[in-house]
C-alpha cells in the first residue's frame, strides 16, 4: 500500500474535483510523493474507501473535496478503529465549496501548498464529533460542527444554487433564507447540567470555527481541547438577521444580546415546539428531526497539516 491514499470526489466544487486531478498528480509526482488515487462513484463510497485504505495499511488517508468529502473519509477512518482496530492519520486537498474542515485544522486551501503539506507529513491530534439522531440513529461522526436550525437550511439552500458556489453562495443562500426560515422552533437544550428552553432561529456545536466558507461559527475554538463551542441565537425579527450576519462573517456575534455561547462536551437538543432541521460537516442528518446528541470523543485522530508559524 502506498503511503498515501488520495480518495476524490470528482464531482466536488461543481466538478473541481476531477478537473484537479493532473495538475496534483503532477504536484506529487514533482514532490516525489509515494502515492495511490481513486475516485469515489457514489455517496458514501468515500467512507467505504476510507475504511479499506487504513485496514490495508495507508499511512495517510487523503479526502480530495470538500466539507462532505472530509466527512465521508473521516467515518471511514473511526470505522477502521471501532471495527478493526487499525489506525490512519487523515489528509485533506481543498477543492469543494466550504472547505471549512480543512480551515479548522490548518490544511492551506490551494493545491500546491496543500500537497507540500501532505509530503512535509507534520501530524496534530484532534477531537471528533458525534451525533446520534436523525438519519443517524446510530451515529454520525464529524470534524467540524453540526448547525441545527438557520445555518442548516442556509446549506440546504446553497446546494440549490447552480452558479455560485463556496463562502458568495452560502451568503446568497443566507439572504434567501432569511424569508423562508421563519419559524424558529422551541428546543430544550441540556448541556453542563442546564436545561434551557428557547425559541431558536439556530444553534452551532463546533469542534472547529468556521461554517459556510466564511461565518466564523466559534471563532475562539480549539480542535484539541475536549470541549465544544456552542453558540446559541435566539429567535429574532428578519431585520436583526440581517444585522447578526456581519457579525457572524467577523466573529463578533458573542457581544449580541441574543447570542449565548458556552463549552459543553455533550449537547442534547430536544424539539419542544416545531422541528429540527440540522447538518454535520454540510451532511444533512435530517431536516425535521425532533431530537440529537451530540458528543466530543476527545484525542481522536491524527490530521497532517501546516504547523503555525511562530
């Protein structure tokens, strides 16, 4: 097995993924990289390739797309160690919309700097997500976060758009929401050992910091600290939206006081009044579900990425 398995998805980024193809072949070819490529063909499949890769001994597991993708091969890698026992560290090359998990971690977004990355081989270990409900009642595992509410159906949106994509169609999506997304349900909250019930146009549980390819979800969010960054916003008029979402892009959202932030290590979300439309790593876990848990399952897996510079 090659030390690196690069699984892609060719139909990432409107097709980004298979037109990137020759120019990383050729960058890892350059590099002298020690490397295999294969191309999913259905939804899921990653996860499956994923699984098969670390069982046959790939050192690094590289998911070629992008937020979706990423989640694919990570359920695949936490596959190979529950069912298994066997360990991979995981990659990522940006080519997708949101790319909001490679972000988190610290993999650089244009192809060149993101094989140099994955040859220069520096590793961090980090937490993983998991959510139980939905489409998943067994589980779901996730990198990145789970967006129950506004930001949920601002993906469901965007995915719509056949023009835009990455953080302009997110923001368009956002816009458009705004007069479809109205009727914010009452949840109960439990985390910490607080029960809160509150009308809620959205709630964010992150194990990174970004969401939609630039709403800075968590901006203080650390990936290996064990806890989750959960931002709470209260139901409010379409007018005050529009004024959260600037807020949002810079990370300032905390001083408003309709938002609650807070760290917790594991959330349940129950839908008192209305549903639960809700994504993971821009999955769709469901789109009227009436109740999640979610959980961090701390020092999980090792990612290669590009150390910050002191």
């Amino acid at each position: 097995m090659k030390d690196l398995q690069l699984i892609v998805n060719p139909t990432a980024g409107r097709g980004t993924g298979e037109r990137a193809i020759p120019r990383i072949e050729r960058i890892l070819g350059d590099l002298g990289a020690d490397y295999d490529l294969v191309r999913t063909e259905h939804p899921r499949h990653a996860t499956d390739l994923a699984q098969r890769a670390a069982t046959s001994g790939a050192a690094v597991v590289v998911a070629v797309g992008g937020d979706g993708t990423s989640n694919e091969v990570l359920n695949g890698l936490m596959r190979a160690q529950i069912e298994d026992g066997v360990r991979a560290a995981m990659g990522a090359l940006s080519v997708g919309r949101g790319n909001d998990f490679a972000f988190g971690v610290g993999i650089p977004h244009g192809l060149e700097a993101g094989c140099r990355t994955l040859v220069e081989g520096h590793r961090r270990t980090i937490d993983v997500g998991r959510v139980d409900g939905g489409r998943f009642p067994e589980g779901r595992y996730f990198g990145n976060g789970v967006g129950v509410g506004f930001d949920a159906v601002v993906g469901f949106e965007a995915q719509k758009l056949k023009r835009l994509h990455g953080f302009p169609g997110y923001l368009v999506a956002a816009l458009k929401t705004i007069s479809l997304y109205y009727r914010a349900p009452t949840v109960r909250i439990d985390y910490n050992g607080e029960s809160v019930e509150v009308a809620s146009l959205m709630i964010s549980t992150m194990n990174g910091r970004r969401m939609g390819g630039g709403f800075m979800m968590a901006p203080d969010a650390e990936l290996d600290d064990g806890l989750f960054d959960l931002c709470i916003s209260r139901k409010v008029s379409r007018r005050r939206v529009l004024l959260l979402i600037p807020r949002f892009m810079k990370g300032t959202q905390a001083a408003d006081p309709s938002i609650t932030t807070a760290r917790a290590r594991r959330v349940v979300i129950t839908a008192t009044e209305g549903v639960l439309p809700a994504h993971a790593d821009g999955e769709t876990i469901c789109t009227e579900g009436k109740s999640l848990t979610i959980e961090l399952i701390p020092s999980q897996i090792e990612v290669v990425h590009q150390p910050t510079l002191p």
